[in-house]
C-alpha cells in the first residue's frame, strides 16, 4: 500500500494531513503549501504568467496546470480543491474570473470579466441538516479549443463547450454547446452555427 492509499484508509492521519496542508475552516492553503509544494507539484508552461492579485488556492492532491503563454489576470479565484483545473496554451483568463475544479480548458481561449465556472455543487438532499455539511459533488467542466465566452457569464458542472464556440455576455450556460456555435441567453441556447459548406455563420 502507497503512501496515498495509507493517509486515505486512517481517517485519523487523513484529518491531520488536511489540517497541515488547508487553514481550517478555510479553502486556503498554508503558506508552505504556497511555497514549497506548488511549485515543484503544479506545471507552469514557457511564458505563463499569474497576476499577483490572483487568489490561488490550490493544493497538491488535485492537478493545476497553466500552458505555455497563457495569463491569469489580476483579482481571479482558482480553486482545484476536490478537482483539477487544467488550462492550455496561449489562454487568456480574463479579470475576476473564479474556476473551481474540475474543470478543463482548452488552448486560444478567451475568457472574459467575471465568468465562472464551477464543476463543484453542494449536495441538499437531506433537509435534517445545512447545506454546508453534506458535502459536495463534481462533474467536469470542458471548453475545448479558440472559444471565446463574453464577460459575466456561468458554466455549471458537467458542461462542454465545444471549440470554436463564442458565448454571449451575461449567459448561463446548463447544456453542452457543440462545436462551432455561438450561445446566448439564461438559460443559453444556440442562435447560430458556421456552415463550413458556405463558410459563413448561419441562425439556426
């Protein structure tokens, strides 16, 4: 049995472990977290920037990733808390973006001011007892290749955005939008698609 394995199976060691790694009651890491285990855990591609005002709360047992020439501008929240958040090259993550993992971004994309997107929800099922206290569940976030999504919109969990898409400001988008589409709206839907037949975006 690995080291992993035996800190997951001792409830005890597993409470101690998480306590030397997040400040209690908080979402944040220890500064020697910050210092001297991130660095060396997570990959910062050739070029790669993170604006000093980010809030990056990543921890160790879940993947960030940053590609090569992309930025993550000032007054963003990053969160790879219970899921990694994985961003490629040449993106741009615009200002007060906030991304919860586990989420995936592809390369050339464009994210505007004030989007999030969150692969985390809190479950509610039991009514006996807070929100807060039942946990979370996740699914995956994708946004594939050169989309561009406009300022102050929200990705829930378990969506795709295909490449090539273009989302609209202000959208909330609960359904996968295929490739090649431009989404608008709350919920959001697709107005138009490009016809590689007559090269032009069409409203569908």
């Amino acid at each position: 049995m690995g080291l992993k394995e035996k800190i997951k199976s001792n409830e005890s060691l597993k409470k101690l472990v998480h306590w030397s790694i997040l400040i209690p009651k908080q979402t944040r890491p220890r500064l020697w977290i910050k210092w001297f285990v991130n660095p060396f855990y997570h990959k910062k591609g050739k070029g790669s920037i993170v604006r000093p005002r980010t809030r990056m709360d990543v921890v160790p047992w879940n993947k960030f990733e940053l590609g090569t020439d992309s930025t993550i501008e000032d007054f963003s929240a990053i969160n790879n808390g219970v899921g990694s958040v994985i961003i490629g090259d040449r993106t741009k993550v615009g200002l007060s973006n906030t991304i919860i993992g586990p989420v995936n971004i592809g390369n050339d994309i464009r994210l505007a001011q004030n989007i999030t997107l969150s692969g985390l929800n809190h479950n509610y099922e039991d009514i006996t007892r807070p929100i807060h206290v039942q946990g979370v569940s996740t699914d995956s976030i994708t946004i594939e290749d050169a989309t561009w999504i406009g300022a102050n919109v929200v990705v829930v969990a378990g969506v795709t955005i295909g490449k090539h898409c273009i989302v609209a400001a202000g959208s909330i988008v609960t359904k996968d939008i295929p490739p090649y589409s431009v989404a608008v709206g709350n919920p959001a839907r697709v107005i138009k698609k490009y016809n590689h037949d007559t090269q032009k975006w069409e409203k569908v």
